[in-house]
C-alpha cells in the first residue's frame, strides 16, 4: 500500500482559550500549560459532512484521481448526526463516487485502523483505490460545563487516498478493553420493555489514566515496529502523532530520544480532533512540502477502547 493524496478541513468557528475563560471557571494559562492547545475549530454553521467531503475531494484532486476511480471507501467516525446511514454513505454521494463504503470506530486511533483495513483490501486485490475519511466532531460529546472534557477537543476531517505499493512497511493494531477511562453514552428511544435503569453521560475521561496508557502504548508499539523494520529511531522523518496534548506528544519523544523537529504538531491550533488528527496533520506536512519520496514515517495513534495503532510508512510522493 501506499499514500497517494491527502486533505484535510478544519469548521470556521475557531475557539480560543480566551473565549472559554466567559463561561468556564479555567485560564489560557492552565489549557496552555496542561495542554499546549491555545484554539481548536468547532462545527457551528457547517455540518461534518460538509467537512468531511472538502477533505474527500482534496485528497482526490492531490492523488490525481477523480471519485469514479475509488473502489472503496472506509469512514472513521465516532459520532455524527445520524446513526445511520453511516457517514460513509452520505460521504459518497457527495463525491459522486459509486463504490462500496463501510464505516469503522476504532475512536482516535480510526486513520491506522482503516489503513490496515485497506491494506488487506488492497493485498487481496478486492480494491485498486482507497479513500480514507477521518472525520469527528467530539464537541458534541462532551459537555461545555465540564472544564475538564471541552477544553480538549476540536472538530475536523482528514482524508488519504490509498492505492497498490510497497510503502507500508509494518502495522500494528492492538485493543485492550478499558472501557471505563474514556467512554461517552448517548440516549436510545425508550420502549415499553426497558426496565433497567440507564445512564446517559456526556464524555467521560479519566485524564490522568488516559496519558498514562497513551504514553507507554504508543511508546511500545514504535519501539515495536523499528525493532521490526531494523530501523533506528533517527532513520524516521517524522514522527506523526495523535494530537491530543503537546504533553503527551512530548513525553513519547523524549521517552524515544528524538529531536523536536521530528515530531510536528498542530494540537496548538486544532485540539484533539479524534482520529482525523492524524490525516489532518499529514496533509499538512503535505501541502507545506515538508515530504520527500523515500522518507520514513511513523504514525502512532491511541483512543477510546483503549485502542492503538501505529505504523512505518515510506512516503511515496514526489
Ligand atoms: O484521545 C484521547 C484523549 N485524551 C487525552 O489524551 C487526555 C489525556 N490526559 C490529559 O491530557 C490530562 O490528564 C488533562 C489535560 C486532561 C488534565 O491534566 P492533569 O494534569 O492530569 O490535571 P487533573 O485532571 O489531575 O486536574 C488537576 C486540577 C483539578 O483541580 P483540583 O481537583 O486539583 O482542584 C481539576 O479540576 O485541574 C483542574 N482542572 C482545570 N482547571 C482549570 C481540570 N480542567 C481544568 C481546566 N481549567 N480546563
């Protein structure tokens, strides 16, 4: 498999810290200190799916491919307005695309779980081309009281397209069920046959667990996929990290021992945004002629589950 085009899109509302000190008990100071994150942009007008297809076609348009050359379509997706259709179906009819789509939840670690996905696709030659779509609005899953939860988070979409190559170089997925560090439960319709108490809570996170588990898994399975690449840690171009805290993203670099200038971020503007973090920030990279053909990279992301994923990637752009 290999990486052929990316996009990315970001909702107009930015949020600065400053506008959450009007109506929560927090500070710049705090966010920034804890969290690195001095904005994030949150879906107000627009719609995810509006989101979602901005980055679809600049993936598209960037790998050279128009919607009728895509034979499969993989969504991450948490939540959304519908519970169904998946986002994915909405996704396709937008594009104009008539492939098959599935949607996945593997919360934010999603743009590594779809890749493997693809991979198995591609290898099986069920598929030539791939569109990966990322895209997640968590600010409608917490609740704006809590000062803990909202501060975190941001809406967006990153997308990637995905054809036949030999630049995936090693995978690794893995799921640990810790359902209770990081969970958020929406309401169902009632019945006459629902007796049971039930609860309905927004976001749910046990931050200091959370940046425990995050630290250590995405530490191990970098380790991991080196060790099995027989690469060095200061063979990787870039590190591309889940953007949820600038802390964490620090704490797993200095646990590797490598530069700064090797692990870009963009939590500072966006927040966590969820497993479009990772395609958003690789777009990014992308447009700002930051990738050579042949560079290593790592992607290494964590989530709700707990669930991770990582891999070592050859960029194949020129
Ligand atoms: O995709 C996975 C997403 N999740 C993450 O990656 C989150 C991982 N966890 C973290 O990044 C950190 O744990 C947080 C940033 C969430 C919290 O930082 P912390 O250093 O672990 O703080 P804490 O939760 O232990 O809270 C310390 C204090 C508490 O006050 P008291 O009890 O000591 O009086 C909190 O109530 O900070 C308070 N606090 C705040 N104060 C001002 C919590 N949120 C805020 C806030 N503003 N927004």
């Amino acid at each position: 498999m290999k990486i052929i085009g990316t996009g990315s899109a970001h909702p107009t509302c930015a949020v600065t810290n400053q506008m959450l000190e009007q109506f929560l008990d927090t500070s710049d100071e705090w966010i920034t200190e804890r969290t690195g994150i001095k904005e994030r942009c949150v879906i107000s007008s627009e719609k995810l799916e509006d989101m979602a297809v901005i980055a679809a076609n600049q993936a598209l348009e960037n790998a050279g491919l128009t919607a009728a050359d895509i034979d499969f379509i993989i969504c991450s997706n948490v939540v959304n307005e519908y519970v169904t259709p998946a986002l994915s179906c909405i996704i396709q009819g937008k594009i104009g695309a008539t492939c098959p789509t599935v949607d996945i939840n593997a919360a934010c670690a999603g743009f590594i779980f779809a890749m493997d996905m693809a991979e198995d696709k591609l290898k099986c030659k069920k598929a030539k081309n791939i569109l990966i779509v990322c895209a997640e609005e968590p600010s409608r899953m917490v609740s704006w009281q809590n000062r803990s939860t909202c501060v975190l988070f941001g809406d967006g979409a990153g997308a990637a397209v995905v054809t036949e190559g030999d630049e995936l170089k090693a995978i690794r997925l893995t799921t640990s069920s810790l359902t209770e560090v990081l969970y958020y439960q929406r309401s169902l319709e009632p019945t006459p046959y629902i007796s049971k108490e039930e609860n309905f809570e927004p976001l749910v996170m046990k931050g200091r667990e959370v940046f425990k588990h995050a630290v250590t898994n995405s530490c191990r399975d970098i380790r991991k996929l080196l060790n099995e690449t027989g690469l060095d840690a200061n063979d990787i171009k870039y590190y591309v990290l889940h953007q949820a805290n600038r802390r964490i993203i620090d704490s797993i670099r200095n646990f590797l021992g490598v530069d700064e200038e090797k692990v870009p971020h963009n939590v500072e503007r966006y927040g966590n945004i969820s497993s479009a973090a990772l395609p958003a920030l690789l777009d990014e990279l992308n447009r700002g002629g930051k990738l050579k053909k042949g560079d290593k990279l790592v992607f290494s992301a964590f989530g709700a589950g707990f669930t991770t994923g990582a891999c070592v990637i050859e960029w194949a752009k020129e």
